[in-house]
C-alpha cells in the first residue's frame, strides 16, 4: 500500500490542523437547555461531543450553590468513574461522591455521582419507606439507554418512580423520538418536558474511502439532478467491481502499519479503529510497528513517561504482555477483555494524545469519552451478543461521533476501510439515517415485583406500569403504536399477565400471600436486588448455600452470576478440592427442584458450573492471578468482571444481618477475600 489521496480532497485536508485557543462561548442550544432545566423538565439531544457535560456542570453547580443535591446517574462503571474524576476536579472532592455499587465513597454529597440501577433502587427504598429522596434534580446521562432491550427497564422506571418535585435532566446523543418521550413524561409527571435539539456536530465529520491500493476518497458526494449525497463515483464502481482487489487475504487483519503510515502521511492521526471481535483487536497491535514513533523522539519520551507513572507500583500492569508493543508502537487494544486497570493506562494515554491508534470493539463507542481526529470502521455489521446484525444508525453515530476532537479539530474524518464485512451502500445510508425512534423495553422480573410489592398493592401496580412510556407507545397512531400493542397487548394485557405469573410463583413459594402482600420471607427477599433473587433466597432459607465459609459462599456465587457456558464437567477431577465439590453439589441438588419448577413456569434459571466455582474459590484462597488466568476459560476482563459481579451478590447478601446475621457477616468477610489486586484497582 503507498499513500495517495484523490485530488478533490486536497481543500478538505487543507482544514485539518488545530483551532486556536479562545475563551469558551457556550452555544445556544446550551444556553437555551439552563434556561428549560430551571423551568422545568428537560431533554436534550445533541451529537457526540458537542457539550452535554458542560449543561450538567453548570446546573450541577447552581443546585449545589443553593445548598441542594445532585444526583447524575450513568449507564456504565466506567462512564460513573470518568465523570465522578472530572467532577472532583470542578467542584471539590469533598463535595462529590460515588456509587455504583463495587464503590460507595462520600454518599452524603452534595452531588453524587452513580449508576442507574442504584437510583433505581434508592427510589425503591423512598416508596417503602415513605422518605423523600433527598435530591433537588436528576441528571439522566445516555438517556437512549431507554431503548437497550436488556436494562432500558431501569431507565422507564426511575422515570415512573421519581417525585414530580424533583426535575429531570435528559441527556443523549442518539433519540429519534424525544418529543414522543418528553410527551410521556408530561403526560406521567403533570408539568412541561422541554426538549432541546442541536444537529450540527461541533467538529464536522468527513468520510473517506481508503482503497486497497492506499488511496483514500471521499466516501461520499453530491450526485444527480437533486444533488443527493450518493458514495462517490469512483467508490460506486469499485464496490460493483466483481473481482475487487483485497485488502488483506479472506480471515486475516489488513496491513495496519501501511494504513496508520498513510493516515500519517495525510495528518490524520490519532485513529481509534473499530473492529469485530478482541481477538482482532490484540492482533492488530502485533500488525503495527515503530516507524512512526521512531519519527518523533520527544513524544516517545513522553510516552515512556507516562506508562511508568500509570504502572508503577502494581505488578500486574508493569508486567502486562501488551506493554512493550505499547511502548514501541504508540497503539493499544481496548476490550472488555482487559482488566480494567489496563484499560484506564489505555485511556489515560489516548485522552493525553500519547497514542497514534487504539483497537477497540464498538462497544467502547458508547462508553467512555476519547474521542480522536478518525475513527476506521471495517465492519458494517457488529456482533449484539447472539449474531451479526446490520449496524444501526445509532450505533454508526456512536463510533463516528468519537471523530474529530472539540478544541482540537477543525474536521474529523470516518474512514471506511472495503472488506468481507463491509457493505459499502448500507454505510452510505448510515450516513444520511437520522436516529431511530426509541422503544419502551419495559419487563417484568422477580426483584421489580418484590420490591414494587413493598409499597403497593397489585392494583396500584397495575396503575404504575399504565404510566410506563409501553403504555403511551400502544395508545400512539395507528402505525407508531403497533410494534408497542403487538409486544405488550392491548391495553397493556401481556405485561400485567406477566406481573401476575410472577406474582404467582412467588405466591407458591411463599414470598408473598395470595392477596400480593409480601411475607416474611418477601420482605427480606426484596433486598436481593440481584439477578438471580429467587433462587439465591431459597438457597439461604434452605441452608443450601454455606453459612461460615467465606470463600465456599464467594465460590458458590460465583456459579449464579457466571454468564459463560461450559461443555466439559470437572466434576469428578481429582484435583478438585473435596470440600468444594461437596458443597457445590450439595447446593446445586438442593435447588434443583425449584429451579425447574421456575423453568416449567417459563421463568429462567441459570445453569451452574463448578468452572466458576473453582475459580473463586481458589482466588480467596490466595492462588496467584496468573496462574487462574492461564489455566482457565476467562479472559483477564472476564474474570476481574466475574468477582465484581459476585461481589455485588455478597454486597447484597450481607444486607440480610438482622434476620440472618451469620451468613451476612460471611458474605462481608467473603467480600475481604475476592475483592484485592488486580481486581479492586478498578476502584481507586
């Protein structure tokens, strides 16, 4: 591959550089958003980039000033870290604090900083205990969380659940019905929902076309009596051209040192690359080489620099295998492989504009915030957990709003990269796509209904989930309300017999009373606000999980919240301790019957592996982390991700010390155990 560019593109890059430094002025779809939230409710829906945060700081800092609170809640962990890190620096450290369950530092704050699903739960602890929440406004970050089909529940309930008294602060990149949901809002909270629309990105976005050979185009131009924006008449007859010269062979990486020195050549570095799967994302760093850090001695010093200071000290990132490719090559591979503490070195090094190019999977488009001057995508489709699907035009905007960086770009580029993978006109039609519509994803499970049942009736529930945005959705015009209608019934029919099915086993075991009041047994249930609450409480009641082992409890745990299947059973490995193989036998048989009872009812049921199981035990039995990485089936991001998961369920347990004191200080002594280096460095 040689580097070349189409000459139409000279006038394009003739704009890559950086603005000069001038005093911030904030644009007025900004302005307008702190005039709307001191009124009244808010959403605003403005591309990636162009300033959301900066919204939230200022009417953070005018609630904070009148002796208020602020509750900012995010989708993601890491998401909750970055803005708990930018927040310490604005407004002090003593004035913010952090939830989001692994983490529960200065919770008396005047602005907190956490995850949905704990305000979700701290709103359901205000409903039973009939205290007001004690917050002056709700800021709601990535508010098209709404539409992700596995937790845009937590999202319409805090939405349902939350005091009219309190406003609302939507925030979101990607909606492409906000006036239909601040409609719901005011039909459900009885006052104005304001939506504030900006569509011009802050740093325009230009794509591009890099052929096989290393030419680059324009993706896209202006074609036709109506001047519509069609792919580019040399990309138009490479893409018909039936015996197309390839980038790389069928299965493998493409020359990634031949591109980054072209995107080099033309200036357009740093490049955060977005590819399938990890596994492409580790190769591809081993594809890049020295040549263009070797250019630039003083950035290579810098680089060395900094990777000691964010290592030093922890032995796990000083000896990491991608270090020295790291330091050599100014490119890093970013996935949910990693431990977390990897990724923050990572991150830390591409915000500081240390690195050239980061191999990333799509989903850290929608996490935290470093943007670069391109994003290269090689894929038109991505992998939602089950198969490859088609992108969608709010994922397409997700990875191409990390193109072009404010303050530090006139022009950002999204390069598209031909491929097996890459179907070039339904890029093209990305492009153009204005974001899709959002979809009420409202469902019922165990912890909702327990909780619900804390402080209401079954037909004041009933009442609630006819305020839910489904509800709204199924009573739209014809057409927009019958994807709603088909999913949830007419007048909400499929979603109340659901409640009801649920309500009913937990009737059957006892958790509730025909009546849906809850028990004794409902009552402490209700404070499992895990996945598996049911199945966890029967083993507790039942004596089936250990009550005085720590690490046998962790181990045990382990086995609910793994999400991997297995094909092999270890079960009968002589390696095996005999201990662990007793217990986990014994819970599993004991829980057997009303697992499958649940199963028969068409409620799920996890599948226990001892592969988990083991793992954690011998991690509270201090077994030395790489030697658990290299012997079993988890990735390093995995597993950091199965003890933190675990250690939520324990966090969970140990609430329980009023009605069962032995096994919650078991669980609190068993989360001493797990949650140590490297794992509880993603804490700190």
């Amino acid at each position: 591959m040689k580097p070349g560019a189409d000459a139409s593109l000279k006038p394009v890059f003739e704009k890559i550089g950086i603005p000069e430094k001038t005093r911030f002025k904030p644009d007025p779809f900004q302005i307008q958003a702190i005039e709307a939230i001191n009124k009244s409710d808010c959403l605003v829906t403005a591309p990636t980039g162009s300033g959301k945060t900066w919204i939230a700081e200022q009417i953070a800092q005018k609630v904070m000033q009148e002796k208020g609170k602020v509750w900012y809640a995010t989708p993601l962990k890491a998401l909750t870290n970055s803005i708990h890190a930018r927040f310490s620096t604005l407004f002090g450290k003593e004035n913010v604090g952090i939830l989001t369950g692994d983490i529960k530092e200065n919770p008396g704050a005047a602005i907190i900083i956490g995850t949905t699903e704990i305000l979700r739960n701290q709103l359901y602890d205000a409903m039973h205990t009939g205290d007001n929440l004690t917050c002056d406004l709700i800021i709601l970050d990535e508010a098209h969380f709404l539409g992700d089909e596995e937790r845009g529940v937590v999202w319409e309930e805090i939405m349902i659940y939350l005091p009219v008294r309190i406003p609302l602060l939507l925030l979101s990149a990607t909606i492409g019905n906000p006036f239909q949901i601040a409609k719901w809002l005011e039909s459900i909270r009885g006052k104005r929902c304001y939506v504030i629309e900006e569509h011009n990105r802050p740093v325009p976005l230009f794509p591009l076309f890099m052929h096989p050979s290393g030419t680059l185009f324009p993706l896209m131009e202006k074609r036709g009596s109506a001047k519509k924006q069609m792919l580019h008449k040399k990309v138009f007859r490479f893409d018909k051209t039936r015996k197309k010269p390839r980038m790389a062979p069928v299965g493998k990486l493409p020359p990634f040192s031949d591109i980054l020195n072209i995107l080099d050549r033309y200036h357009l570095l740093p490049a955060i690359f977005f590819l399938k799967s990890r596994a492409e994302c580790d190769r591809a760093i081993k594809l890049c080489n020295s040549e263009i850090l070797s250019r630039d001695p003083d950035r290579k010093k810098s680089l060395l620099n900094k990777i000691n200071a964010l290592v030093s000290g922890n032995p796990h990132l000083e000896n990491h295998n991608q270090r020295q490719t790291l330091e050599l090559t100014a490119t890093a591979s970013h996935h949910s492989g990693h431990l977390p503490a990897w990724k923050v070195v990572v991150e830390t090094l591409m915000a500081e504009g240390l690195l050239d190019a980061m191999f990333a999977t799509s989903t850290v488009a929608a996490g935290v915030n470093f943007p670069a001057r391109s994003v290269v995508i090689l894929n038109s489709d991505r992998f939602n957990g089950v198969e490859f699907m088609p992108l969608t035009p709010s994922e397409f905007s997700q990875m191409s709003g990390r193109a072009g960086r404010r303050g530090m770009d006139h022009i950002g580029f999204a390069i598209i990269l031909p491929g097996k993978f890459m179907d070039l006109t339904h890029v093209a039609k990305l492009i153009r796509a204005p974001a899709l519509d959002i979809e009420s994803q409202i469902h019922i499970n165990f912890s909702m209904v327990l909780n619900l049942l804390l402080s209401h009736t079954p037909d004041q529930v009933k009442m609630l989930l006819e305020k839910s945005f489904a509800s709204y959705q199924a009573v739209s015009g014809k057409n927009r309300g019958k994807r709603a209608r088909r999913k949830y019934g007419p007048d909400l029919e499929n979603l109340w017999n659901d409640f009801l099915d649920h309500m009913d086993l937990l009737a059957a075991e006892n958790f509730v009373t025909e009546n849906g009041k809850l028990t004794e047994d409902g009552l402490w249930a209700s404070k499992l606000r895990i996945d598996s609450p049911l199945l966890v409480a029967q083993g507790i009641r039942k004596n089936f999980l250990p009550r005085t082992d720590p690490a046998l409890l962790a181990a045990i745990i382990g086995a609910f919240v793994n999400e991997k299947e297995f094909t092999d059973d270890p079960l009968y490995n002589p390696s095996l301790p005999k201990i662990l193989k007793q217990v986990f036998l014994d819970a599993r048989k004991g829980l057997r019957p009303f697992a499958v009872d649940m199963l028969k009812k068409g409620f799920d049921a996890p599948n226990l592996f001892i592969q988990p199981s083991l793992l954690i035990f011998l991690w509270a039995h201090d077994e030395p982390w790489e030697n658990l990485v290299t012997r079993s089936d988890f990735a390093e991001g995995d597993f950091a991700r199965l003890i933190l998961r675990t250690g939520d369920n324990l966090r969970q347990i140990s609430k329980l010390e009023k009605i069962f004191p032995v096994i919650a200080k078991t669980a609190r002594d068993a989360l001493d155990l797990i949650l140590k280096e490297p794992v509880v460095t993603f804490y700190h």
